[in-house]
C-alpha cells in the first residue's frame, strides 16, 4: 500500500481516537461493570429488602395482595411488577414506580419506588423502596458515555462517538493489514515505550475486533432507535407496537373500571406461556392498565438457548383477564425474522445469551476495549516525544502531550475511582440520606471532577501515581466495606453470603491490586525513567527550569 495513503489513514485513525476515546473508555469501563449489573444490584441491596422480600407472600396469595394493595394505592394499577423469583434487590412480592406527569421516560431522577407485601392478619404492607440503584446509574454512564441523564440529546451525542469509533476501527484495521502476520503476535517488551504500548494496542485491538464491531453497529442503532421504533412500528406492527408497551387508559371517555379480581391468577398466567417454549425460566409479570379495556400482563422470562433483548431476558404479552397470547415479539426463540433481526443487536450488545461464560467473555472484552482506548492516547503521546540526545539543553515535552496526558489521567481513573466510591456508598450512605440517588452522581462526578482537575494542576507525571494510589482504594472500599459489614454490623454495614454477591467483592479486591501494581509501577517511572518524557519526575524539573529561563516578555 502506498505510504501517502497509508499516512492518510493513520491521520484518520490517530484523530478519531482521540476524539472518541475518552468518552469510549468511560463507555467500555462502565458497560464492563454492567455486565454483572444485577449481582451489583444485589450486593448493594440492603438486608432489610433480603428479609421483607418475596418470599414474604406465597404465590398463591398473589391475588389478594393485588387487589389490597390496588384498593389503599388505586395509582399502582397503571403500572406494577410482581416478582415471581426471590432476589435480594427485591423488598416485596408486589413493586411499582410512580413517576411525575410529563417526565421523559428516560429520566429516572424524580421516580418513587414502591413495595407491597401482607402481614399476618392479609393486611397490605406498603413500604418506600428507598434503596441504592446504583447499577441503574452505571449503566446510564454506560449508555451515554458519561453523561449524566439518559436523555435524546445525549444518546445522539453517544451515537456521533460510535460513528467516530467506527472510522476509527476501519482506518486501525487498513494501516495493520501491511503487517498483520509479522506483528499480530508481537509483544516487545523494553525500553522502547512506544513499541511495547503499540505492540499491545495491536493485539488487544485485532483480537476483539468482531465485538469492537458488534458493539459500534448496535451502539448506533440504539442512539437512533426511536426513529427505528417509528419504522419498524409502520412496517411490521401496523402502528400497534405503542399500545403493546402503554401504561395508560385509552383516549376518549373513561370506561368503567374492570374488577381486578377476575384476572387469572400468576400460575395460570406462567403456565401459558411455558407451554410456548419448555426452556423458558420465568422472572415477573408486569401489569399495566389492568382497570382498562386494554389491560395487559408482560410475562417476563428468561431463555440462555438463544438471543434475549436484553439482560432481563424477554417476555410475552397476555391478556390477564383471558390468558389470550397478543404478542410474542419479544418472547424468546418464539420471533418473526425481522424481530429476531431486531432482537439480535440489543443481545450481541448486552451478551445475555449463552449465560455466565458469555457474561464473563463480554465483562474481559469490555475491560480490554477501555485498555484499547486509554493506550490509543498513550501512543499519541509518545509519538510526539521529544528525544533527549544528551546534547545541549534538555529535551522540554510539548505542551499539546502534557495536555493529552493529563486529561487521559484525569478522565480515565476519575471514572474509574467514582464509580468505585459510588458504589461503596450505596451502603455507606444507605438510611444517612434522603435522597441517595443524587448523592451516587454527587460522589462519581465530585470524585471525577477532583481528579481531573488534580490532574491538570499537578502534572502527569506527579498525578499518574497519585490518581492511579485513588483508583486502588476507591475499589479496595468496595471489599472492605462488605469486611466491616461482617465484623462490625453495629456500623449498619452488611454483606450478603449469595456467590454473585461475593464475585462483587472478589472482582473489586483483585481490581484495586492491579491498580496498586500500576501505582507503583508508575511512580517507579517517574523517578528513575527517561528523563525526556511528559511521564518523567525529571523532566517536569527540566521544563520548569526552562521556562524560568525564557525571559518575561517572551513567554
């Protein structure tokens, strides 16, 4: 290949990753995390929500909890969710979430969570769910690249990167092709920085290359997926796919109320589903309008034999007056073509087929993809180092490489220290605060905004061990708070006994090591390394002693 052209496309490459890699990485670190987004939700989950729980109220009784529970808070029948699976993320038999009229479906701030159980004597038990969604909020930072609300706006914003992050993954994979054979498995270890960082920036990059590409085409359809909703509704649901998803009454006068107790029970409900498909697990059923003609029950299920739409599985939509089956869209190997097409972006996205080994594939893949980025601006920094040649006045480091550094260090481990901190808050803060939704995005963007300010004032080479000493004890919190919740429940700490909960504390304790280890690595570097480097202790000391000898008047 030409070198003029392969010039053009590493200018290409080179400028497009550092556009997007920043945002990518928060992107790629926190959807990492959201792969285990329901065993987060659980070791969060407060011990009160473990004992009240769903097992709280038998099956069978179901019924008369509903029409209890509807008859003292009648606003829940436009929308409630009745667990059929006991989890210690789930307070009650029986949720539902009130929202403000006129607030955008995305925007969960201003949401009131509910749980409903019996008491002994068949009397409704309503309860504020108040505890840390967390997870939630970590997948938000996920979905819209950092961002604080889960807007339009924001997920077009997303989908512009994505756009970026595909030109970069072509431009990347044209200016490896001359050399693909000689350097796919070369890994230089030495002096040369450049190369070593090159040399793993290639591999990781060609080896995840197919979900680099899954996870730039799904990113993008689910930026613009209302204007691909409005297509798929005209061409597939003859405009019918709004009612399947509606919570509310119909236009017009209101209808008499149905009466709630002629719904078939949750056992009949479940039953006709699973005679649809014998590898479905069901999860829930989710009511909504179920005072109105159009009444529905989403049978919520889940199906590890093939492609689910998401990582809470899929569902079925039921009359729950009738049992009659109104869709089966979203159902699980029960899909037209042009569903399951549909289907099959958000499951190669999320990774909810082929259960835990697929789960923990996509966890490492995602982890490699924030590596992927965060080295991209290590290499673009390197290349533009300034060789010391031993000869004259030491070698000063340009400023646009100090820049990139310290925003690379600011952005990359303030992301990585505030969701750590963030989600040891959860217990932390739990019954301490009235509103801990907001004070999980107060901790993750205070913690954030501190670093990345540290990082510009006190250089990169003094920051880089510092911010990477912050990263190791935001996620070593993690682990020990679990620690002092079981030595010390008087602090009103807790820890669940539950595997997933325990792979939190697992993973948390071996990621703040990995960060200690390249905390001390760095500060090794910045002692005794090249002193020609943006990294160097050194340098910084040769490029102020430069600038205090550029006269005044010329600075």
């Amino acid at each position: 290949m030409r070198a003029d052209v392969l010039r053009l496309y590493k200018s290409v490459h080179t400028w497009t990753g550092i556009v997007a890699g920043m945002a990518l990485f928060i992107a790629f670190y926190a959807g990492a995390l959201t792969v285990f987004k329901a065993p987060i939700a659980r070791w969060v989950a407060p011990p009160t929500a473990v004992a009240g729980g769903v097992d709280a109220v038998p099956l069978a009784e179901v019924p008369l909890l509903i029409e209890r529970t509807l008859a003292v808070h009648p606003e829940a029948a436009r929308s409630f969710r009745i667990e059929l699976q006991a989890r210690q993320d789930a307070p009650g038999r029986m949720r539902w979430t009130e929202r403000p009229e006129g607030a955008d479906d995305h925007d969960h701030a201003q949401d009131r969570h509910y749980a409903a159980t019996l008491d002994a004597a068949g009397v409704p038990s309503v309860l504020t769910d108040t505890q840390s969604r967390v997870a939630e909020f970590i997948d938000v930072l996920h979905r819209v690249v950092g961002l604080p609300v889960d807007n339009d706006s924001n997920r077009w914003v997303m989908g512009v990167i994505c756009a970026l992050y595909a030109v970069a993954l072509i431009s990347g994979v044209i200016l490896l092709l001359p050399t693909l054979v000689r350097d796919f498995f070369a890994l230089r270890l030495g002096r040369n920085l450049k190369r070593m960082w090159l040399d793993a920036h290639n591999v990781v990059g060609i080896i995840s290359l197919p979900f680099h590409v899954v996870m730039a085409l799904t990113a993008a359809v689910f930026a613009f997926h209302d204007g691909l909703y409005a297509v798929q509704d005209r061409l597939i649901h003859e405009g019918q796919l709004a009612r399947l998803w509606s919570r509310g009454a119909p236009p017009g006068p209101p209808p008499a109320p149905r009466d709630v107790r002629a719904m078939l029970p949750p056992q009949a409900l479940v039953k006709r589903v699973q005679a649809l498909s014998p590898t479905l697990e069901p999860l829930a059923l989710e009511y909504a309008a179920v005072r109105t003609p159009r009444a529905v029950v989403r049978i919520w299920v889940r199906d590890t034999t093939t492609f689910q739409r998401s990582d809470a599985g899929g569902f079925a939509a039921l009359d729950p007056y009738t049992g009659q089956v109104r869709s089966t869209d979203y159902l699980p190997g029960r899909q037209d073509g042009a569903n399951a097409t549909i289907t099959s972006f958000f499951s190669l996205h999320f990774g909810s087929f082929g259960g835990t080994p697929v789960q923990w594939m996509y966890f490492l893949l995602g982890l490699a993809g924030a590596f992927l980025f965060y080295s991209g601006n290590l290499l673009w920094i390197e290349s533009r180092r300034k060789a010391d040649r031993g000869r004259g006045p030491a070698a000063i480091q340009t400023r646009s490489s100090r820049l990139m550094a310290s925003a690379t260090l600011g952005v990359c481990l303030g992301c990585v220290a505030g969701i750590s901190l963030s989600l040891a808050a959860g217990k932390w803060l739990y019954g301490r605060v009235d509103d801990l939704q907001a004070w999980h995005m107060g901790v993750y963007y205070g913690v954030f905004g501190i670093a990345l300010a540290w990082a510009f004032w006190r250089g990169p080479a003094q920051a880089a061990p510092e911010l990477l000493t912050l990263a190791a004890l935001c996620t070593a919190a993690i682990p020990l708070t679990s620690v002092l919740g079981v030595m010390w429940p008087a602090t009103g700490l807790w820890a669940h006994a539950g595997a997933a909960t325990v792979g939190v504390d697992l993973v948390a304790a071996a990621g703040a090591l990995a960060w200690a280890w390249m905390a001390r690595a760095s500060g090794r570097r910045a002692r005794g390394g090249p002193a020609d480097s943006v990294w160097s202790l050194h340098g910084r000391v040769h490029e102020v002693k430069a600038a205090a000898a550029i006269p005044h008047g010329e600075r």
